[in-house]
C-alpha cells in the first residue's frame, strides 16, 4: 500500500493484477486500475500525489493519473518480475527494481528509460535518499547507486571510489 502526501488517497495492490484507489476517509472505492496481467506487488506515489507508480510480476512498471485514473504510461524492459519501486524527491526519476538482477531508472513524465544497470542478484526493494541517489537490497546486501544526468550507468562492484555503485555485503549491511 500507499498514500498521497496529503492523505486525500489511498492505493492497494492486488494478487488479482489490479491497483485500487481509495478515499481512506470515507472507505469508498475511487478507481480499480486494470492493466497489469499478473500480481502486483510494489506501488509508489509521486511526490505531490498526482501519479502513481505501480509494478508487478507482469515485468512491467505503470503510471497512473490519479485524477482520471487512467493509465499514463506502461514501461518495458524488466526480463522478470518487477519487485521495488522507488521516487526521487522531485518526482523526476522512477527506479525499479527487479527479480532480473536489475535497476532501471525511469523518466516518469515521458514514460521512458534513463538508466539500466545490472547488479548480478535478485533484488527485493528500493528507496530513493536524495535527489541523485537510490539504494536497493537484495540476496546479497545493499547496492548504493548514484544517478547523474539521465544517461549515466555505473558498474557494480565491491568499491568504485566514491562513485557509481559501492555494495554492502549482506552479512555487512545495517538494515
């Protein structure tokens, strides 16, 4: 589940491959959001409320407008399911995270790739911590990503001197 910032909606996703909007304070169903062809599994609201990301086993990542509750954009690219979303700060860039081993980052305005960088293991979930920065956790412990510009690709590896990807062995990582 997630809600706006102002709390005006709420999203549940479903083993039923749908996305549902409510109004958490009247408990009324605003939207079911169709679309995805297999369970959904992670949601993301941007910033100020207005879209929403969604993302399920259907290896594909969805944009919504939550004031029709039509869909905006569906983006392609993952080779397995979609597991972790995450928003930059600004509402500017989408990561996803997935079962494939990879991270895409999303421009969500123009439904398109950015970035694209495979981490070599499965991976479960995402955060955005700043505005060029997002850290994913999977099998194996936390990959640190730094995004700069919207074509930058970094190389994962143990230590990359301060940029790209520095990973945090699991037995290592503080969660």
């Amino acid at each position: 589940m997630t809600s706006a910032p102002d709390g005006t909606w709420l999203a549940s996703a479903g083993n039923d491959a749908t996305v549902r909007i409510w109004d958490p304070r009247a408990g009324r169903l605003l939207h079911t959001l169709t679309g995805h062809t297999q369970r959904v599994v992670a949601l993301v609201a941007e910033p100020d409320g207005a879209w929403l990301a969604s993302a399920g086993r259907d290896a594909t990542v969805r944009i919504w407008d939550l004031r029709t509750g039509g869909l905006r954009h569906t983006m392609t690219g993952h080779a397995g399911g979609v597991t972790a979303l995450a928003v930059a700060p600004d509402g500017t860039q989408l990561a996803s995270a997935g079962a494939d081993a990879t991270v895409r980052v999303w421009d969500p305005a123009g439904g398109h790739r950015r970035a694209a960088l495979r981490v070599g293991h499965p991976l479960r979930s995402a955060v955005w911590v700043d505005r060029t920065r997002v850290v994913v956790a999977g099998e194996r412990g936390l990959y640190f990503l730094r995004v700069a510009g919207t074509a930058e690709r970094s190389r994962a590896g143990p230590r990359s001197g301060g940029r790209g990807v520095r990973r945090v062995p699991a037995a290592r990582a503080k969660c």
